[in-house]
C-alpha cells in the first residue's frame, strides 16, 4: 500500500475491461485464476457483462466527513446506527439517514494509539454478539513508541450504549510487531460465536523471517479464539493446533497481510482479500487449518523460487496483477435486496485504483470475475448493513453505497 491512483476517467473503464478480459484469458491458461480447490475457473469465458451493469457507487452520507475511516459497521440488534473507525484513534457515530449531518464520539482513543505509520492505529471493532445485553466490544489497535505492539482488548458501553467507557479496556491479546507494516488488524465474530483476527506477517518485504509458514507465530494468520470462556480467552477445542504443533490461536495460515475480510451472512464462508507483494492481489476462501501459501506463493505463483502450488497450500479463489491495482481491500456477498443482479456475488476492490470486481459463482463450484465500476476513491473498507446493503469506505474521509445501476 502507499502511492494514490486519482483520477481514472469512466472513459478508461472500458479499455481496462477489455484489459482485463485479456488478463482472465490469460490466467484461465496458465492457471492463475483458480477456484479454491484448484480446478480451473472459466474465467475465459466471462464476457464482463454479467455483473458489469449491474452496480455504480453513490455518496451515502454527503454531509459527513471522517479522519481516515478504516472500518464501518452496525451494532447488533440496532439497524438504526453506524459506527465508523477511524484509524487516527476515534469511534463515531451517527444516524442510519443520509441527509444525516450530525456524529458523536463513541470512543476517542487518540491517546492510546499509535497512529503515526501508514498501516498503524485503531484499526478493528468488533461488537460481542450479544453486545445489547453485555455492552461488549472489542477493539484493536497499534501502540508503542519505537517497536509498534498489536493490541485486542475489550472495551464495555455505557448503560444506555451510547459509548464506549475508554477506562474499561482489558487487554486480550498482545503481538509485538517486528516492522511497522503490514498489521492487519480486523476483528470479528463469526458465525460460531468465537472472535476471529487477522495479523500480518510482521512486515517490511518478502516475510523476511518466514512467519507466514511459521506456526508458531501469531503473524501472517487468521487468528480464531473464545472471549466468552477463560483468562483472558479460551481456544476453541477444534482450532487446528488446540492439541500441540502451533500456536493453538491459528485458524489458517500463510497469509501475507489479510487487511480486511467477512463473513457470508447466508452461508458463513469466511472471504479476505490478502494484499499482494509486488505482483499480485488475492481473494481467499479461508477454511480451518488452511494454508493460503504466503510466502513460498504469491497468489498463484512462486515467490523467489518457492514450490509450486499443489503441496498442501490452497490456491487463491481469484486474483489481479498489478496493472489492476497495488493492495486488494476485501469486501463482501452481497445478500440485499435492492440489488437483485448482484446477489451472491462477492464484491471487492482495490484501495489504489479504486476499481472493484465481483466474483459470481459459476454455477460449477468456482467463480467467474467480472469488473463492477472504477472510482476515485482509496478503498479501505467496506461496510454492512444488517439488511445487506454495501457500503465503501474512502481512507480520504467519505463514506459510498452500491447501488443498482440505472
Ligand atoms: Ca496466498
């Protein structure tokens, strides 16, 4: 992450449709553009038009501004409201209005965090799913002077759960962080109840000290563990090394720098866009005890001579090069209902070029890559609703939804 791409006209949509058309034939060959259990996709055959026309994006909330928004979500139990992480160090929140001019302060840890760095400060929330009756939420953020430390902790709301008590914090987990980036830093609950984290793989370039295929780190892996049993949490009892051989935290692994990631609200598969080295942008469907391949791959490829895909890492579900974009924000399924054409199709993009695909399931097991549209925005985010509406959040301060196009 790091340089802006501003300005790509709608006039050059089509020329990098049809170049990307280009890159799908070419992946389909080589099999680059792979589906999660390694058969080929048919990404040859996509015509770009499938879910091409089906969306454009709109401001949400114009009035509205923010301090490098990193992270939208909703409260359980409460469609009324959004809650917007900034990564300078504050929570807000506001009305679920777009004429809405107003945001309050939820939590202001500016104090707290260290924010200075590109990929460092508050970066996660997450509410407790049963957040209405215990006023449980879960933060996390970088902190430290010289040598950045990755902190999750636990925060409780006020009675009325209108904020967040800034002295209520309980530290969850720790990760001391060896370089400055590459922190991911999500946090959420999924489908079974358990907080899920993603960490990078501690930073600077090409996983210098192996931690993607260490697991005995908690770098460069989606992280899966139980806040609602032991001191400071439990390990749920089918993690992959619960019962020795790694860290029992680790859910999957070989992952470079899963920046943001969801759940499918209609089937739970757990979807994050994993950044890319120099080269490549990927998407993966992350199971229990996978091993997505950084840094042995780079996508589909091998990085600096590592092994060939087929010897136990999974293949990524789709990915770009990087005349698409340089670091892929993960997004997700769509499951509203103003959008009928983009039903079941994962939307994602790209935080430099401010292009966003979406991969529709082919009917065959794999997914077919279509682009959606191209704005000027640095996708860093996407949001939510709880009745499945999407939204875009720009690191620049503005928030967008996906609509139908006209
Ligand atoms: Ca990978």
């Amino acid at each position: 992450m790091g340089h802006l791409a501003l300005g790509p006209g709608r006039a050059r949509a089509a020329a990098w449709q049809a170049a990307l058309l280009l890159l799908l034939g070419a992946c389909a060959t080589s099999g680059a553009l792979a589906q999660n259990n390694g058969a080929q996709n048919n990404g040859a055959q996509n015509d770009g038009t499938k879910t091409g026309a089906a969306a454009r994006l709109v401001p949400a909330f114009p009035n509205l501004r923010f301090s490098k928004p990193v992270a939208l979500l909703q409260a359980p139990g409460d469609p009324t409201r959004w809650y917007v992480v900034e990564q300078t160090g504050r929570v807000m929140v506001f009305d679920d209005d777009p004429a809405v001019g107003e945001t309050r302060v939820f939590i202001d840890l500016r104090k707290r965090v260290n924010a200075r760095g590109f990929e460092a400060g508050l970066l996660g929330m997450a509410f407790h799913p049963d957040y209405q009756a215990n006023g449980q939420v879960i933060l996390s953020y970088t902190r430290g002077r010289r040598n950045l430390t990755s902190v999750i902790s636990r925060f409780f709301a006020d009675d009325a759960r209108q904020v967040l008590d800034p002295a209520s914090e309980r530290v969850v987990l720790t990760v001391d962080q060896p370089f400055r980036n590459h922190n991911g830093g999500q946090v959420t609950f999924g489908p079974d109840g358990f907080l899920y984290i993603g960490f990078g793989d501690g930073g600077a370039g090409g996983d210098p000290r192996g931690n993607g295929q260490n697991t005995d780190t908690l770098l460069g892996a989606m992280l899966r563990i139980d806040v609602d049993r032991g001191d400071p949490y439990g390990i749920p009892p089918d993690n992959p090394f619960a019962a020795g051989g790694g860290r029992p935290e680790i859910y999957a692994w070989g992952l470079r720098n899963p920046w943001r990631w969801s759940f499918d609200a209609a089937t739970g598969d757990l979807w994050v866009g994993d950044v890319g080295q120099n080269r490549i942008e990927e998407i993966d469907i992350v199971v229990k005890g996978g091993n997505y391949g950084w840094n042995v791959r780079e996508g589909s490829e091998p990085f600096r001579g590592g092994r060939r895909p087929g010897a136990g890492l999974i293949a990524p579900v789709a990915e770009y090069n990087h005349d698409f974009g340089c670091s892929v924000t993960g997004g997700y399924v769509y499951r509203g209902a103003e959008i009928p054409a983009l039903v079941g199709t994962y939307v994602f993009g790209d935080f430099c070029s401010g292009r966003f695909w979406g991969l529709a399931p082919d009917g065959g097991g794999g997914h077919t890559m279509a682009p959606l549209f191209e704005e000027s925005i640095n996708l860093s985010s996407f949001g939510e609703a709880h009745d499945g509406r999407l939204f875009a959040v720009d690191l620049k301060g503005a928030l967008f939804q996906i609509v139908a196009a006209e």
